[in-house]
C-alpha cells in the first residue's frame, strides 16, 4: 500500500519546507503541497510534527563476538530497536580474526544480517596484511559495494593494526576509492597503563578511564591524520570522544586535508563520574573505548559539531549485558566493551541539541543522516527527502517527551547509559522501504524486511584528490 504523509513540515539538512510526501514501492514518489490523495493509500496526518529523513547510524556492533562471548542484539532486535527511535539504515562491521579471510568474514557476517529489519551496509576491518587482504579488499569493493576499511589502532594483541598495515591499506583503499576509518587509541600505551593500573591493584571499573587518557587518543589520531596525509588519502575517524582527537582533525580540515570525524550521542551528553558508582555493574555498564570523558570534552565535542569538524552521529551500539560484564568482576580489562543507544540517538542529540540550540531541525538533520550518506557515497538514495529517494522517514513530534529506560526500551540489552533521562521531540512514526513499521510507540518490525546496501566507490571526493594530486605535480 502507498503511503501520503500529509501537512507536516519537511526537514532535509539545507531547509524546513511544509509539503505532503507520497510514498510507492519503497521510493519516495512526490513532494509537495496539497498533493492528490490516490486510491488505496493509507494516510498520515503530519500536521503539527517534522518530516524528516531516516537517520543513519555509521557505526553498530550487531550480533558481535567479542572478548569470549556475543552482544545481546543480533541484526534483528538491534535493527529494530533502531527503528523505534527513528533510525532506518545502519552500517555495521565485519572483523576477521588475525589471519582470517576478509571475504570469508564478510560472508559470515553476511549471514547473520540477513534478519535484519532495516537496511544495512558494512564496513569492513583490516586486522592483519599479507597479499590475500590486498586481493580481498578489491573484491569486496568491486563485488560487494563495500567502500570502507577500519583499522583498530588499539587492542594490542588481537586486531590492532600497526603502523605498517595502516600504510599498506590506506594505500590500497585509495586506489579502490574507499574511505579508510580508524578507531584512534595508541594500542601499546593502553596496554601499558593497563597493566600498571593492575599492578597497583587498581581493578575495577574506575581504572579504564585511566588506562585510556584523552592523549592515547589524541596521539592516535594525530598519527592516521599523517598517515593520510602523507598518502593523500581521504580518512574518516570514529568515536572521536575528546579535545585532543577534535584539535588533530580541525587543525587537518584547516590545511585543507579531507579528514571527518564521527561523535557519539554517549560522549556528547555522559561524563566520566559514571565509572564511581558505587555498584559495579552501573560502572561496568558503561564501559566502552574510548570511555565517556569530563564536561570539559563535552563542551569541546558540542563545539566541533556546531563547527563542522565533526560531521556524523552514532551510537557503537554494542549491547552486553550484567552477567557478561561481570567477567571483568577482579579484572577490568576483562569487561567487555561496549554500550547501548541505537535506539536513543536521535531522541538525545534533539533533546540536547536541537532544544539548547546548539543545532537547528536542519544541522540535526545533517548530523544524524545526510552527511553520513555523503561520506559514503548513498545520496541522495539516503540522507533526503525528495523524488526518488528510498523512503526511509520519521515523522517527529518536537512537543511530546519520553523517559528513557531499559525496562521500556526495544533492545535486547538490559542496561541504559541514558537511563531515566526524559527528552523532550522523540519519533512517532517510522517509515522503512515504504512500510510503516513503528507507529505511536508499536513496533511493528519484521525480520529479514531489510535490504543490504551497497556503497559505490569513488566519491566525488576521490576526483577531488586527484586532481589535487595533478595539480602539485604540474606544480
């Protein structure tokens, strides 16, 4: 059945305009005012509420095996819960095991999306280099639509990448025309004051902080911004969590260099007095890498989105629950990292953005799917409401509030970082490949509806690059 969402006021990321939007076969058909109601369509009246692009998330851990054991949310639930907050299309990560197949990961991972309830896409992780993840990463680019490459500069001793890979594969996606994206923390520093903090016998959940100081990020990023610039390469870093990552980037962007960072709704809106709760499992529930910084980072990160330094929005959404956080009971560095909040972004950075001011209805448009879908190469097919494009749309209601909670929550996970924060704009209906699927706080979610997405190559930044490159050496 057809969609017609009539009288509300759309939001893309350069203007607020009133107009009805029709849907068909999962495009979006018409959009304008007054448009004619066709037969066996079903009617949604917008009036009141904003008309917005579905927002895209850049970066979740799905279904992830991790540290001995698996996230509570697998494609399905995760996907879902996705939906009842507004966000239509995720792009997740596939990660081999030192000295696995690229391609065989990828499939596996494949598989296990296949019951996912939005469209997805992936990113894929460089753990190791020899000449078969040279051969793979083309595949996967010219086969499967894959156009990013991770690289986990931490976690020493299982899938960091050295500084060797890290200029082995900038070098290859580049001439794949991908986006090579880094997960910034210097790997043999942390493990360094890791091991020291054990040693004074600093245990628990308040020692991760300090095992991973703002410079061991800082220092990272500063080292893949070289690295990329040495290369000529685009770079895309994640989680960006603290000034010291925000001032690499924004000194790069002011030379020129085409580096773009990623923030999560958690590090904009959680500071780092969580890790001293008395309770372990509260403190432990917010473990995650890099952790959640002081006010002061905050500021700076709210800054650097105002400021356009940092471009998207995610969640690492990564759900473990009480008991598999608890094999870290005696060890911290055995807590399994990871938060929730895919289904929370959208709500939050509204709630926090949109409602001090810090972003217009548009720039929260910008920051939470269409810079996204320009980064990597899907717009206007996402990222937009206009003819042609997939029609992925929540309708939002700036008016009405919500209390967030684990025991109300769609996911599968048992622990809110945002728990028994009320925000005030949350979504009210969610429309995905033209099907509405949450309505009025129903979750009507069906599994395998969502579509794998491939990403082309070469996006028009690539021909940028080159041209750069033409012109220093006619220079």
């Amino acid at each position: 059945m057809s969609i017609l969402i009539r009288g509300g006021v759309v939001v893309n990321a350069d203007r607020e305009f009133r107009a009805d939007v029709l849907c068909d076969n999962g495009k979006i058909i018409a959009v304008g005012e007054h448009l004619p109601t066709p037969l066996d369509v079903e009617v949604i009246e917008a009036d009141g509420l904003y008309v917005m692009p579905g927002g895209i998330d850049p970066h979740t851990h799905m279904q992830l095996p991790f540290m001995g054991t698996v996230t509570q949310d697998d494609f399905f639930s995760g996907t879902a819960a996705g939906l009842a907050g507004g966000t239509t299309s995720i792009i997740d990560f596939v990660i081999p095991n030192p000295q696995q197949s690229l391609m065989e990961a990828f499939h596996t991972w494949r598989g296990w999306a296949e019951k996912s309830a939005s469209d997805y896409s992936f990113h894929v992780a460089v753990t190791w280099w020899d000449d078969s993840v040279h051969a793979d990463m083309g595949k996967l680019v010219n086969e499967h639509g894959v156009n990013s490459f991770k690289h986990f500069m931490a976690y020493k001793n299982a899938i960091m990448a050295d500084d060797e890979i890290l200029v082995k594969s900038f070098r290859r996606a580049l001439e794949l025309g991908a986006m090579p994206t880094v997960h910034a923390e210097n790997g043999e520093l942390v493990y360094l004051l890791q091991q020291e903090l054990l040693k004074k016998g600093q245990t628990g959940p308040d020692a991760h902080p300090l095992s991973r100081p703002p410079i061991v990020e800082g220092e990272a990023a500063q080292r893949a911004i070289a690295i990329a610039n040495v290369l000529n390469t685009p770079l895309y870093i994640v989680h960006v969590s603290c000034r010291e990552s925000l001032d690499a980037i924004t000194r790069a962007r002011a030379s020129g260099q085409r580096v773009f960072g990623e923030v999560l709704a958690g590090h904009l809106t959680i500071d780092d007095s969580v890790y001293q709760h008395p309770d372990f499992a509260h403190a432990a529930g917010h473990v995650m890498s890099p952790p959640f910084r002081s006010s002061s980072h905050q500021q700076a990160l709210w800054q650097g989105l105002q400021g356009g330094n940092l471009h998207t929005t995610a969640t690492d959404h990564c759900t473990f629950c009480a008991e598999q956080k608890a094999a870290g009971k005696n060890d911290f560095t055995k807590i399994p990292n990871g938060c929730g909040g895919i289904e929370e972004r959208m709500m939050v950075l509204w709630d926090a953005g949109v409602n001090t001011g810090r972003l217009t209805p548009s720039e929260f448009v910008k920051v939470t799917s269409t810079n996204c879908a320009q980064i990597f190469n899907i717009y206007p097919r996402k990222g937009v409401i206009a003819v042609g494009a997939d029609a992925d749309i929540v309708l939002w209601d700036a008016h009405a509030s919500k209390t967030l909670s684990a025991k109300t929550q769609f996911s599968k996970g048992d622990f809110n970082v945002f728990e028994g924060r009320t925000v005030k704009g949350i979504p009210t209906y969610t429309i995905s490949n033209g099907k509405l699927v949450y309505k009025l706080g129903q979750l009507m979610a069906q599994t395998a509806a969502g579509n794998y997405v491939k990403r082309p190559p070469f996006s028009a930044m690539f021909g940028a690059l080159n041209k750069m490159r033409e012109s220093e050496k006619q220079a």
